[in-house]
C-alpha cells in the first residue's frame, strides 16, 4: 500500500475521523429531543397518531425540528459548550474557537447556525449509520444463506441465479459510502467550526482586555516584590558592612544596626507575605498578612532603618493643613511611600554623603489638597559615569510607573552636580 492511499484510509478510518464520527452521532442524539416534539406537532396537524408512522412524515417531522434546533441556541451557554465538544472531538486547535458565552447577537446568530448544522448532519448521519450497517450485512450475506433468499425481505431479485453475487457488491458499496459519508460530514463541521464558533472583534478585545488587566496585576506585583525585597536587601547588607567595620570600636552602633537589620527583614517578610497572598487571589487563610506601607505608618521607620545602614538623611515634611501624613488619600500614600522608598535604594547602592529627602503636600488657599511633591538629593559616586536625565533602571521605571498611574510624572537624573529624584503626584483635592 503506497503512502498516498495509506493517509487516503487515515483520513477517513483514523482517530480523529473516528471522533468525528462520533461528534455527528452526539448531534444526532441532541436532536431527538426536537424531533419527537415536531413528530407530535406533524402527527396532530396531519390527523394520524403514531410515530415514524411514514416517511414523508419522518422528514416533515425533520423539517420542523430545524427551526426550534436554531431558537433554542441562542443561550449564551450554547457556544462554550459546543465549542468544548469541537476542540476535544474534531481536532480544532482551541484558539480557534471562542471561550466564553455569546453575548452579542451577531455571535449568538452565528453560534445558532453552527448548532442547527451540527443537529442537522449529526441526525441524518446517525441515521444513515443505524439503517446502512445492517441493511449491507444482509446484502453481503444474501448469496450465502438460502434463509434470506426466502425470506420476504423486499431484496428477492438479488436471490435469482443470473446475479446471485451481485448483493455482496451493493452491501460493500453501502459501507464505504457511510464511511465517506460520515468523514466528509466530519470534515464540513471541522472547517465550519472555527467560522461559527470562532471569537468575534469583540470577543477579542475582550480577551485583549482581560490580558492587559492581568499584566497590569504581574506588573504591580512585580514592583511590590521589587521594592520590598530589593530595599530591604540593599539596607540590610549595608548595615551589616558597616556593622562588621566598628565591631570592636562601637559596640553601640553594632547593636543598632543589628536591631534595624532584624527589623528591615521582619518587615520585609511580612510584605513578602502580602504580595504572596495577592498571587494567590486573596487567600483567606492568611489573615496575618502585613498592610501595604504608607507614609503615615511607615516613613519614619523607613528613615530610621536607611541611617542605620550609615548613610544620613535629612528628611523636610510639610504633610499640609492637618499637619500629619493622615489626611492623604490612601492608595496615594502607598505609592508615595515606595517611591521613597526606591529612591533611598538607588542612594544606597549607587550614592555617597548624605541624602536629603523634602516630601511636601501643596494645595489652594482653601485648603484643598492639589499634589504630593517628593523630592530626594544625595552626591553620586564619582566612581560611576554620570548618565542623561532619565528613569532607567529596573527600580526606578517602576517608581515611574506608580507615579503615572496616579497621573503623575518622575524624572531622575543628574541635577546641578548632584543626583536628583522628583515625583509630583496629584491629589485632585481628595482627602481620606
């Protein structure tokens, strides 16, 4: 058997034909439901009871079931469910096909065309392959067994002796034109499929949507581990540098950075801890998770750790009318506070001499709050080639990045011999 016939005989008698098959058979089975009813309605509307009782009733019956098949598939659970039964019995790559209910009309009328469709072929195929396989047994048989030729099976011409072998010939014949039949039936739902059942433009934006949202999520937790993780490991080897260098000449400073070592890492694992309940969808089993740091909260303790790590920061607060951290509105306060945050990382790994830190609310004479202003300065090691004004850098794109999502703008660079990071973000008069 050459190559060309032996995948000739796979298309119609392997696997995936076989699956196919059974698909059509599946919509067959779909459509009785249907077909009884509109066997009731044909049997009352042409005053003669029983079922199957003609065939011409038969195929009115089939007719009329047509109709109610294409009415009942615009539910919306239609499509994800058909689409299921294609991508695991037709072979059909899944993306392809639509994922999620159909919501619009359009794809509702194009998923009830592919379920009238698949009902429809499904039934006459199911037929075919209950009436055929028995109708060329006998046929194959008829030559052999004298009881068949005798018997009144509407077949007696095929029992005379001038073409007594004629029968096996039809019934073979009968076979494998149900075996083409139903692979060819296959394969016009398999190419229909993704036509029908496929995403519609709004199906994909809405997929587009969904992936942006859930980069947007990655993204957020991504700078969350960052500066957390980051910060405190930039702090924490610092402080144990220095610790290592006045071990045995200032046993007190030791012990502070000992203390704000433990602290930094106390810290950072309990935010470690929050950022591993957000990836896990907002576990409930972890009620202990640390909140978000904000400026309230959590400044000065972010201050105190970086001078334990040697380096001196002089921090200017103007908090505005309430003269406290308090009044700023939440999500504003965290990202403030990790936007200090990285800037005190960039000065400890890359800066030398002291930092200076002005963090200051500005508003209208109301008193209504219009934008946050931080601004951080601190001598750039001299070691390092001085780079443009920019935002560079894994940590401080994402300092960028909160700031623009508040609406804001960060620049960083090199500012009048020194290394210079501002962020405005704006309040839009909003107070907690």
């Amino acid at each position: 058997m050459g190559t060309g016939m032996r995948a000739g005989v796979g298309v119609v008698l392997g696997a995936r034909a076989r699956l196919r098959w059974v698909h059509l058979v599946l919509g067959g089975a779909l459509l009785m439901p249907y077909f009884f009813l509109a066997q009731v309605v044909v049997g009352v509307w042409a005053g003669r009871g029983g079922f199957l009782s003609s065939t011409p009733l038969t195929f009115a019956s089939y007719g009329l079931s047509l109709p109610l098949v294409a009415a009942t598939a615009v539910f919306g659970l239609v499509r994800p469910l058909s689409a299921g039964a294609v991508r695991a019995l037709c072979g059909v790559p899944g993306e392809r096909l639509a994922a999620g209910p159909a919501r619009s009309w359009a794809a509702r009328g194009r998923t009830s065309a592919w379920w009238t469709l698949h009902l429809g072929v499904g039934a006459l195929v199911s037929g075919i392959s209950l009436a055929v396989p028995p109708m060329a047994v006998v046929l194959i048989a008829l030559p052999f067994v004298s009881g068949l030729r005798a018997a009144e099976l509407g077949l007696g011409w095929f029992s005379t002796d001038a073409a007594p072998y004629v029968a096996p010939l039809l019934g073979t014949g009968l076979l494998v034109g149900l075996v083409l039949c139903a692979a060819g039936a296959g394969e016009l739902l398999a190419r229909t499929a993704p036509v029908l059942l496929g995403p519609t433009a709004a199906d994909r934006l809405a997929a587009a949507e969904e992936r942006a949202a859930d980069l947007a999520v990655r993204n957020r937790l991504a700078r969350e581990l960052h500066d957390a993780v980051g910060h405190a490991l930039s702090a924490v080897t610092l402080q144990a540098v220095a610790a290592r260098r006045v071990l045995d000449s200032d046993p007190a400073f030791v012990r502070e950075a000992l203390a704000a070592i433990e602290d930094t890492t106390r810290r950072t694992v309990g935010e470690l801890d929050t950022v591993l309940g957000l990836l896990r969808d907002g576990d409930p089993a972890r009620p202990e998770a640390a909140p978000a740091p904000t400026l309230a909260a959590d400044l000065e303790g972010l201050l105190a750790r970086t001078r334990a790590a040697g380096t001196a920061v002089t921090a200017h607060q103007h908090p505005g009318p309430a003269g406290n951290w308090e009044q700023l509105p939440a999500i504003a306060s965290r990202e403030a506070y990790r936007i200090v945050q990285e800037g005190l990382s960039n000065a400890l790994r890359h800066g030398t001499g002291p930092v200076e830190l002005r963090i200051a609310v500005r508003g209208t004479h109301d008193g209504t709050l219009r934008e946050l202003e931080i601004t951080m300065t601190n001598p750039p090691d001299p070691a390092e080639r001085p780079q443009p004004r920019t935002t560079g850098g894994r940590g401080l794109h994402g300092a960028a990045e909160r700031a623009t999502l508040l609406g804001g703008r960060l620049e960083a660079g090199p500012h009048q011999g020194l290394w210079r990071l501002r962020a405005l973000l704006p309040l839009g008069g909003a107070a907690r």
